[in-house]
C-alpha cells in the first residue's frame, strides 16, 4: 500500500512540475496581428497549384499550404488589427472571399476546404 501511494505521489509531482509554457520567437514584430492559411488533413489539392492570398488588395504568394496540425508552420503574414478583405485563389479560382476582424496580437487562422 505505502509503494503504491509513493508512486502516486512521485507520479503527481513529476506532472505537476513539468514545463507547459513554450516561448516562441519570430521575425515578426511583438504586437503584430497576423493571418495564417492551412488545409484540413484531407485534402491535397491546395499544394499542387498556385495559391494566392490577397489582404486589402495587396497579393502574395503562399509556396506550402500547410495542414491544420501543422499550423505553427505555416506561412505568417502579419497586418494591422482592424477589418481586412482577404481573397484566396488557387489557379486562379476563388477558393474563399471573406472580411476578417483581427485584433491586437490575434492570429487568425483560414482553414481551406
């Protein structure tokens, strides 16, 4: 009985103190709003073409689209906080046409169907 309470206790210490917090750094700057675009796990189709997102009017080219999982990874563009019309082609089709509120230090994620 003590060696199982023992374990108990050692296993809810060894959890307690483990680390969650993950400090990230990036070349953006530290107050930047920023939009990201991923795919859902299934489909494939939005890396085998041009994909262009334009903000505002603005276009850039996003080379990978990465999967939501893999979000961390994705391309960031960061932008001023406020409303923004945001336009992604793939081949020149319209993929999403939509206006998106971001806030002061707020990430906000597309996700392609």
């Amino acid at each position: 009985m003590k060696k199982i309470i023992y374990i108990m206790t050692l296993l809810l210490v060894g959890v307690s103190c483990r680390n969650t917090y993950v400090a990230t750094t990036s070349g953006i700057a530290e107050n930047a709003s920023i939009i990201l675009i991923t795919e859902r796990v299934n489909h494939k189709k939005y890396n085998k073409g041009e994909v262009l997102m334009q903000v505002d009017g603005e276009t850039y080219t996003i080379d990978k689209v990465e999967k939501e999982k893999r979000a961390i990874k994705a391309k960031k563009l960061p932008v001023k906080q406020g409303k923004h019309h945001v336009v992604i082609t793939l081949n020149g089709e319209v993929v999403i046409d939509t206006q998106v509120f971001i806030g002061r230090n707020e990430t906000r994620k597309i996700v392609l169907r």
